[in-house]
C-alpha cells in the first residue's frame, strides 16, 4: 500500500489527511486488479474523522 496526501484537511487540527492508495480486485470474475483509494482517508495525528458531507469532505473530528 502507498500512502498519499489528500486533497482535504483535517477539521480538528488541519493536518493535511493521508489516503492510502493500492492494487484492489474490480470485482469481476476476471478478478482484475485497479489501482485505487482504499477506504477513507485519515489523520496522521490519530484524530477520527466523524463526519463527511455528500461530496466527501470530511466536516468534523474527534
């Protein structure tokens, strides 16, 4: 897995988020791999993103 910076902020404490980033199966049976986002992204300073708005931002933290 590679890790990226996100395009968004933390909401707590500004910290540009991290995504990580992999090889994932498409879900086809010809069990083709994409490079993609895995999963949200996060805070590196441990902060839990709490809330996301309709376009992906993330809104609040904990």
């Amino acid at each position: 897995m590679d890790r990226k910076e996100s395009e968004y902020a933390c909401p707590k404490c500004g910290t540009q988020l991290v995504e990580k980033w992999g090889m994932v199966d498409d879900g086809s049976l010809a069990h083709n791999k994409e490079y993609q986002r895995v999963g949200k992204p996060y805070c590196p300073k441990g902060h839990r993103i709490t809330d996301w708005n309709l376009a992906g931002q993330p809104m609040s933290a904990v």
